[in-house]
C-alpha cells in the first residue's frame, strides 16, 4: 500500500503485521495527489497537482 502526504512518499507491506512503513526517496514533489504502482517495472509513478507534473521512481529512490 502506498501513501502520500504533501510531499513524502511511504509504502507498507501489508503482509508486515507490525505497522512499519518504508519512505521512498522522491524529488520534485510538493503535492502529491495520486499513486500508481507498475509491479513488472518495479515503478512507483506520482502526479502532482501544484506542479502539475507526473514522475516516477523504483521503491528504493532510483530510475527516475
């Protein structure tokens, strides 16, 4: 599962009964409004409503 708040970018497994959740290093991000995830790629993609862009990142921050 993954959240957004503003501009951080966390995933939690949800097989991990503890709560944890992991930040995914993102830039350019200032307000995020929507998340998808490509699980053949391993990509995390994200739009941004202020600066209207769309980005992407592999869960540990790299291939953007």
């Amino acid at each position: 599962m993954f959240i957004a708040t503003n501009n951080v970018l966390r995933y939690a497994n949800l097989s991990d009964f503890h709560g944890h959740t992991t930040s995914i290093p993102v830039v350019n991000a200032n307000d995020i409004a929507a998340i998808d995830y490509d699980p053949l790629e391993g990509y995390v993609y994200w739009g941004d409503d202020n600066l209207e862009i769309i980005s992407r990142a592999k869960l540990n921050g790299t291939g953007k």
